[in-house]
C-alpha cells in the first residue's frame, strides 16, 4: 500500500499514543539487571493548563527519557500535579461567587468538599495535554501532592523537623497578601517597577513651632508611625536630637532616633519608622525597643487603631490622607517617582509588609550540604553559571515562613490548648495524650488544630523522595532503585525555591543528593523579547500548534533554538520548519519505497556512497553523544536535522537513485532500508510519532518490535579519509550547478571536467558520483590550463568546463578578481592571527595547526585564480 502524498500528523499521532500506552511501554519497574533512569516531572498546578514553559519543559524530558529507554536503561519519568494552595483556593472561591456562595458562609469541611470536587474535574487536564505532546510519563505512577500517602509524609516531616527544633511559631514580618488573606514566601512575590507618588510631609517637633520634612511613598502608614529616624552624622538635624515629633493629623508623641541605617541622600534624607509596615523599619523597631502599631485588617483596609479612615481601603486612604495633610498646612510638595512594588504572583494583589504569627523552618543550618554539594558539582548546575545565583541565595538566606491563611493544603498539624499553648501531633489524638501531660484535665473537645496550612513548597521539597514513598517507607524496592534520580529539567526562576529546598531535603531524609543534574531552561518569549503570557496575548495556544503542526513539528519548533539556560525566542516559523522537516523525512521514504528492485543488478556502482554514508552517520552519532553529554539538546537535533536533510536526501539518495523508471539493485535498496531505520532510531526522541509510523512501513514487525524501545545506535568505525573526499567531491558538483545556473547551461547537457590538481587520485571514488550528480560526460586530469573554459576553485585545485561558443571574458575576469581579493582578505585576517604571540603560545595545538592549514590553502588557492586570470588574458 503507498503512503499519502503529504504526512499527516492527525492520523498518526493519536494511534500511536494509545498504542505505546497500551503495551506498557512507558511503563517502569526496579529492574536489577538495568541501569536505572529516573526523572520527577516538576508537577504543574493542578489548576493549570497547557502553556509554552511546559511544552519546551515537557518536550526536553521526554527527549531525554525516550534516549534513556532506547539505550536499554529502566526509564522511568513519574509524572504528578501539585495542588498549589493559594491558585486552587483562589479558582474555587471564585467558582462559588459565581454561584452565589461566599466562603466565609462555609464551614472548612464544606470548603474543601467543593475544592476536591473542582480538583477532580479539572486537575487533570494539563496531563492529558501532556500527552498530546507525545509524553511518554508513566502514567501508572502518577501523583498528586495532597494524596493521602503523600499528605502524610508532609505531616511527618513538620512534626520531625518541629522534635528537631528547626521548626518554631512566632511573630515576625512576612509578605501579605491582602486579596488572598495569606502570608507569601519571597519566591510568590513579582517585583515590578511602578509610577508612584514621594510625598513630602510636615511632621510638626513636640513644643516647638517648627517642623521636620519626611519623604514617603505610602502616607497611609503615617497613622502607624513609632518614630522619626535621623542620621547620626548628618548635621542638618542635630538640632533634633533628643526631640519627639507629632504624627499629623492625630498627634500622636513619637520620638527622634538616630541611625545611620538612614540614607542622608534618599529623600529629605530623615525616615518615618513604621515598624509594623516595613520590613527595615521592623528592624530598627526591634533595635531602638519602639511600639509596633499594626493599622491595617487583612483585606488592606484601615483598622481601628489607625485612628481614621477606619474600614476603608489602603489605596482610597493613600489619596484622601493626601488631601487632608494639604488642607492642613502639613504637605509640603508631591514628586513622581518610580519604584520597585512587590505584588502577588496569585492574585496580583500589591503585596503589605506585615508583622503576623506564623510557622517557620530555620534554615542557617539545614541548607549547608545543599550549599555545599552544588558548589562542588556533586550536584551539576547546566549552564554553570547559575552557580554564582545558588550561592548567592543561600548564603544569604532566611527562615522560611512555612504557613498560609487558606484551608486547601496540609493543615498544619498544631492543637492548641484553651490557655493558649499547643502540642504538636499527627492526630487529634496524639495531641491529647500530649496535651493530657501538661493538663491531665483536657479533654479531646478542647482541642482545636491550627486552621493554616502549609505552604505548597513544604510538599514540592520532598517530591523526589515522596512518589516513591521514600519517607513513610525509606527502605522500599522503588526508593532504594529510582533515587537518586538522574536529570531534574525545570525553570531558572524556581531554582531556589524549590531546586534548593528539594537538595535540602534530600540530605536532611536520604543523607544524598536528590537528582545528579539540573537542566535550567530559558523563558519562551516572542520574537520581541517579551514572556510570553496570557495577559500580554502573545502566546500562541500550544495545542492549536499541535493541531495546526502535529506534536513532532512544534516538539522539534520549540528545540531549534533553546540552549539551556538561554531564554528561547519563539516564532512560529519554527513549527513551520518542523513541519517541513517531517515532510521532507516523508517524501524521501515515498521516494524510496516507488523504488523496483531488479535482482540482477550487482549495485558496485552505489559502494562508496554506502560507505560514505556509514561513515558520516557514525560521525553524527559520536556528535549527538557529545551533545547530549553536555545538555546542548538543540545541537544534538540540528545535528541529526543536517544529517537527514543534507546528507542523506540531498546527496546519498541523489547518489543511489536510479534512473527515471529504472529499476534499483536488491542489495543498495536493503542498505538504505537499515539507513532508514538507522536514522529514525536517532530520531525518535525528538520526533516520536513520524518516526515510530515509518519504522513500521519499513518492514513487517512483531507486536513489541517498536521503536519506542529499539536500540540506540552505537557508533562504529569513521573513515575520515572518505568523508574529506566526499567533501571535496561534493564542492565540485555544487560548483559545476552553480555554473549551470549563473551561465543558463542546462541541466540535460553533459559537460566535461577537465581537473588541474596534483591529488586527483582524491577524485577517483567518487568521479562517478560527481559524472551522476553534475551530469558531466568525463572527469580528466590536466597539467594546464584549458583556455577558453569556465573555471571554479575548490581549495588549491583548479577546474576546467570547456563550454561551446564563446564566453563573456571581461565578466569571467571581473569574478575571478573578486574571489582572488576576499581570499587575500581572507589570508591576511588568518597571517594576523597567526602573528599573534599570545595567540600561538595559549591557543590548544590543534587550533593553531587548522589555522596554519587554512592560510596554506588561501596561499594556494591565491596561485590558482593568478594563473587563471592570467590564461584569460
């Protein structure tokens, strides 16, 4: 049966998605005779669909566990969600609003009845996507972060860190989030430069009639002032040393301090001190043993101790106080001003400083061997450079805030006692036992658990332990197998948070690392430069692509231009080129497959072409390798890309190719048939689904006898010395083409080659190919030059066409000039370099020798077009 004209990926992709399903081929069991190979996807938000982060993402994992499987390791890729407390709370309040029931009507239990009912409806989606991508995840294994097993190893790890005292409740200044009524880590706050308002402000000295002028970009904090801070050295203000001030509009007494945390340029260069509303001034209220005056409510409207404007929001004060300050005298000019905002990853709510009771995880001493391990690459970093930033955030970093205001997550395991103390238990329970010591009175009634949970990384950091159930059960079959895994490929933005805390994790609980490398991709951003987002409109739906370029298209699209690390600049083209590339693999297989064979034919003809592509196929693979071994993805695939598109169809089918209507030899036909096969092995994991159908059109195969699991192709013996000739050959027919072309010689008349070189043995292989392909009658070696002919040089090597008629002289004479001035240019750039003393004495050796030979071929070639110029006259 012969194939369509035109592959289409509609009828391919889907048959055999189910089909590799349905043999268990991605399936993984510990395997003691196989080398393990394991990947953790990092589990997107189980309120998330498909977006181009996760397909470049996506795709090069599978690129990397389709190798793994093909090179007979146990590939195993445990694909999950995680249930991203705050999105999913925040997706499920609004579905209620909609219906007409606000949160705060429910109990916690009916909360999070609706929450599991919206997550078991649409959690699933973006994994069901993934598989349109051609993933090839284990989808047996797949987990979910508030799964029971894995809940309960979150729990486990609170109260053991909490034995260990690395856990501890306190009051403390934390991101806050005022949409979402919760705490937020530094890694859920997007900074952002803004247009903002510095307003000068008259504070009034207590006694006197004078003022002192403070610049501020948030007056609605005014009403929590503790103090005015001056700098110690600045003379402008001594004179207030040991004054208090009145905060305008209530009057309040605060005092004037002195410290040099003050920037005598910034502003008037004296601070107001806000100690509850302001992380720096949180500090110098600790220092200086000021009062903390929280103003504000959780939602950011002013509460009852701000005195004014109570109930009202933080944004509508920040005007109104505006005016009241100048009504009374007490606003001396407003200035515009850009600055930095930190504002909600989730909710986009400008984010508050607050000082809050929350849950804390020390991390001075728990992050020393995930420190340690990257900077000595125990643990690689690809690219390299994200060293310095590892470094830099963990030397630098900070207890952890663990809790959230919200009720879908891991409920903080804490009951409290009616006096206000608590124990901490993984059950109701336990916590009474404990309780009981400390009262034996207590009753269970008495106990009330912590409404938080925990923050969602507290269960992302244990994921690579977690889906094996390597913490409820450290020493089981999978654990001890699978872990550590192998290649972590995930985003440079969350290296900290969660990379980090993974690290941390896994040599606080396994006492190793959790993975051997970390792939950091780039962001996928439009050809302007600019992420692409939803908000912004300017990425593409990736399953429109898919639909628009099949899996294999975009998959290969997105790779063409991704070095990890590099932010990737998409452009739809790119798909198109992918979508080009699977119909150029296709048209050459129909080419091959319309081919009669006739027994009879001995094929000698086709002997070195078979050799010469041997040898360049096995050069491709020791480059993929190399590639590979490096994370360069995008090489290894433009690699193959040149190797299937160049070498293959355009030069070695057009080598083998019979004649219109004639028939091919049996045994030319077999070998091109390996070739194949071959080539769709290196192939598959970029462009899985087109390689795995024409592996099955090739030959007739078993059931299991699929690509999907064949054997990666080891690289044989290269025969250097062929592929230069094969070089130098085709340099020849490309020249004699473009002859054809740039003088309107037809294709249909043979010409001959007359050849002045003193290596014309070099030519004997392939003078044939060269007699096929340049359609040339003869291929003869020359000790002069051939008057009256057209000329080309290839290296020092001179060639002749004598054409019929006559040739335009002074046009012949004008390029070959040219040529003659770029390859001095080219010689003098090349003396240059070689002149240089640093150069030759620091340059590796086989730099220097490639550079000596190109200025003895330039110095050769400069000989060549002289005596052709001058054999014209």
């Amino acid at each position: 049966m012969s194939l369509s004209t035109k592959y289409d990926p509609s009828a391919v992709e889907e048959k055999w998605y189910q089909y590799w399903m349905d043999h268990g081929f991605f399936h993984s069991e510990p395997n003691p005779d196989k080398e393990p190979y394991t990947i953790v996807i990092p589990p997107p938000n189980v309120t998330g669909v498909l977006h181009m982060g996760h397909m470049l993402n996506n795709t090069i994992q599978d690129v990397l566990i389709r190798k793994a499987r093909m090179e007979g390791k146990e590939a195993c890729w445990v694909p999950g969600t995680d249930h991203a407390s705050i999105a999913t709370e925040a997706k499920v309040v609004a579905m209620l609003k909609e219906k007409g029931i606000n949160k705060k009507d429910l109990t916690r239990e009916e909360f999070l009845k609706h929450a599991w009912e919206w997550t078991d409806k649409y959690g699933g989606i973006i994994l069901e996507q993934l598989k349109k991508l051609g993933a090839s995840c284990d989808w047996d294994r797949t987990r979910f972060t508030m799964e029971e097993s894995l809940s309960e190893s979150v729990i486990d790890v609170f109260i053991d860190l909490y034995n260990k005292g690395l856990i501890y409740r306190g009051v403390r200044m934390v991101n806050w989030d005022p949409q979402g009524k919760t705490a937020l880590s530094d890694d859920e706050v997007i900074h952002k430069e803004v247009q903002s308002k510095l307003y000068y402000v008259n504070y009034k000295i207590e006694g006197e009639d004078t003022y002192v002028t403070i610049a501020t970009t948030r007056p609605e904090t005014i009403l929590g002032d503790s103090a005015i801070c001056i700098n110690p050295n600045d003379e402008r203000y001594a004179h207030l040393k040991g004054k208090r001030a009145l905060v305008p509009l209530i009057n309040r007494s605060i005092p004037i301090i002195e410290d040099e945390y003050v920037s005598v340029e910034f502003g008037t260069g004296c601070l107001k001190v806000t100690p509850a509303h302001d992380i720096n001034d949180y500090e110098l209220g600790i220092k200086h043993n000021l009062e903390s005056i929280d103003i504000l409510n959780d939602d950011g409207t002013l509460n009852e101790a701000a005195q004014m404007f109570v109930g009202e929001d933080r944004f509508v004060v920040r005007k109104k106080i505006a005016k009241e300050l100048d009504a009374i005298g007490q606003l001396n000019k407003i200035e515009d001003y850009t600055n930095s905002v930190g504002f909600s990853e989730r909710t986009d709510a400008v984010i508050e400083p607050k000082l809050s009771t929350q849950w804390f995880l020390k991390m001075e001493d728990i992050t020393k061997p995930a420190l340690e391990n990257v900077m000595n690459d125990e643990i690689q970093l690809i690219p390299p450079k994200f060293k310095n930033t590892y470094r830099h955030w963990m030397e630098n970093v900070h207890d952890w805030c663990i809790s959230r205001q919200l009720w879908w997550g891991h409920q903080i395991p804490a009951f409290y006692l009616p006096n206000g103390s608590y124990v901490v238990a993984k059950t109701k329970e336990e916590a009474l036992a404990k309780a009981q010591e400390k009262d034996s009175s207590i009753t269970i009634d008495q106990l009330t658990q912590d409404e938080d949970v925990l923050d969602t990384w507290f269960s992302s950091w244990l994921w690579p332990m977690s889906v094996f159930d390597g913490l409820n059960n450290p020493d089981n079959e999978d654990i001890n197998y699978y872990y550590p895994t192998n290649d972590l490929v995930t985003a440079p933005e969350i290296l900290f948070f969660w990379v980090a805390r993974m690290i941390i994790a896994g040599y606080e609980y396994r006492g190793e690392k959790p993975f051997k490398n970390v792939y950091l991709t780039g962001i996928v951003r439009d050809k302007q430069r600019r992420k692409m987002s939803k908000s912004l409109g300017n990425s593409p739906d990736p399953l429109d692509l898919i639909k628009q370029y099949g899996a294999d298209g975009v998959r290969t699209g997105m790779l063409f231009s991704s070095p990890a690390g590099n932010d990737l600049l998409f452009d739809e083209k790119l798909c198109e080129q992918g979508r080009n590339f699977s119909n150029k693999i296709w048209n050459a297989f129909r080419l091959v497959q319309g081919w009669e064979v006739d027994e009879n034919l001995d094929g000698a003809a086709n002997e070195t072409a078979i050799k010469w592509f041997k040898s360049r196929f096995n050069q491709t693979v020791t480059e993929v390798e190399d590639h590979f071994s490096k994370f360069r993805i995008s090489d290894a695939l433009m690699s193959i890309y040149k190797l299937i598109w160049d070498d293959y169809c355009s030069w070695y089918l057009e080598m083998i190719k019979p004649e219109f209507g004639q028939p091919i030899d049996a045994k030319t036909l077999e070998q091109t048939i390996i070739f194949n096969e071959q080539l769709m092995k290196i192939l598959h994991p970029f462009m899985p689904f087109l390689s795995e159908e024409l592996w099955h059109e090739l030959r007739e195969r078993d059931e299991k006898d699929c690509l999907i699991v064949a054997e990666w192709p080891k690289a044989e013996a290269i025969d250097e010395q062929l592929l230069s000739d094969a070089a130098l050959a085709f340099e020849v027919v490309t020249n004699v083409r473009n002859i054809r072309t740039t003088k309107q010689i037809s294709f249909k008349e043979a010409l001959e080659l007359k050849v002045k070189s003193e290596k014309f043995d070099t030519l004997k292989n392939f003078q044939f190919i060269i007699q096929k392909l340049a359609n040339v009658s003869s291929v003869e070696q020359v000790t002069d030059s051939v008057e009256g002919a057209l000329t080309f040089v290839v290296k020092a090597d001179e060639f002749f066409i004598p054409v019929s008629g006559s040739i335009d002289v002074e046009k012949e004479k004008e390029e070959l000039q040219k040529e003659l001035e770029y390859t001095k240019g080219f010689l003098k750039s090349v003396d240059k370099k070689l002149s240089n003393e640093r150069f030759v004495n620091n340059a590796p050796e086989q730099v220097v020798a490639m550079e000596q030979k190109k200025k003895a071929d330039a110095e050769a070639k400069i000989k060549v077009l002289e005596e052709s110029l001058a054999n014209l006259g």
